[in-house]
C-alpha cells in the first residue's frame, strides 16, 4: 500500500501526478488492479506526454479533465474482451497501456471543458482538431462524440494522425498527408482561441 501510495505521487509534470492517470471505472467495478507492470517505464512515458502535450492544454485553456489514463495490460485486455471501450493491447492505436517495452507511446482520454461548452452549443469539432494539429506535436488524436473528448497520445516520432465518431467520421488526417485545409482557412475557425502557452516541441 505504501509503495502505491509513493507512485500515485510520482510528479509527471508541471501539473499532473501519476494518481490521477490510475483512476479506473473498469478495475473498480470489476476488482482489476491498475498498477503499472514497469512502473520506470510508465513514469518516463507519462513525463514526456505531459510536458509535451498536456501541460500547454492545461496553460492554454485551463483545467484539463482526464477521462481515461494509463490501463494495466490485464484490466485493458478485460475491458476489450467484455465490450468496455477498450482497443485490443496489440492494436498499433493502443495508447493507454504506456508499459510495453517494444511500444513507446502513451496517450489518454480527455476533454476540455472550455471547449466542450462550445461544443454542447453545436461548435464543429474541427475547429479544435485543427487547432491541435497546429500547435500541439500529438501522435494521434481521435475524437467521440460525448464532451468532444478525444484520445491524445504521445510518441517519440509523432504521426500526426487525427480519426474522429462525430460526423463526418472517419480520419480526417493521415499519417504524413497535408491538411485538407490550408493554412489560413483553419486559423479562422480557431481565431477566437486563447493564445498557446507552455513549450511544446516543434511541429514539423
């Protein structure tokens, strides 16, 4: 007990601990331990994730609400196998197992309440998955249609990939193809965005 207590206070970043990535409806109903197989691993992934994609959220459009984190390998797989939303743990798009050796990503689910409020008033999904694209270096990004919460994942060479549930559906971005948009047509649908701040790494 001790020792996870300890983990839970591992400081990924400027402002998220590791306890808040463990939360799990899934191993609390179910009784499933969502504890980190290689928890050295799990932290150096969770830091790069955090300082490089979700503390410029944080800074830019206040708090940032973690839907999903990390999963434990055993609890994904339960989760997959019983229809919970949960991807297989060898589908190259799995982003929550952070632990896996011959893997490096780690990712989340997330919302962000400032938009999400926008969004409940019919602001169009883009707007935000364009705006992501520009100044955040995400490796993938796919986005559902309850709070426009979107799974968010870091990797060391990202993809810049972008997938969504909410219409039009599908993959707006592949892997290495440019924008359908230019450039100035998807800073107008952000312009009234606050401006980003934090460092992030860059984008191209």
């Amino acid at each position: 007990m001790r020792g996870l207590e300890d983990l839970g206070r591992v400081r990924l970043s400027k402002h998220f601990f590791l306890r808040e990535f463990l939360h799990s409806e899934i191993g609390n109903l179910y009784g499933i331990p969502n504890i980190p197989e290689d928890p050295d691993l799990a932290i150096e992934r969770g830091e790069a994730f955090c300082q490089t994609i979700l503390d410029p959220l944080q800074e830019t459009f206040g708090r940032i609400f973690v839907r999903s984190g990390y999963r434990a390998p055993a609890l994904n797989a339960f989760g997959n196998e019983n229809g919970l939303n949960c991807a297989a743990n060898d589908w190259h798009l799995e982003c929550h197992i952070w632990d896996i050796p011959d893997r490096p990503i780690a990712g989340a689910s997330i919302a962000i309440p400032w938009f999400a409020d926008q969004y409940a008033q019919g602001r169009d999904w883009q707007d935000l998955a364009w705006w992501l694209y520009d100044h955040v270096p995400f490796a993938e990004v796919w986005f559902f249609p309850k709070l426009c919460a979107f799974n968010i994942s870091w990797r060391p060479k990202p993809q810049r990939r972008i997938d969504s549930y909410i219409a039009p559906k599908g993959c707006l971005l592949r892997p290495g193809a440019a924008p359908s948009e230019p450039e100035a047509q998807r800073r107008a649908r952000y312009a009234d965005f606050p401006g980003i701040s934090g460092a992030v790494l860059p984008l191209r």
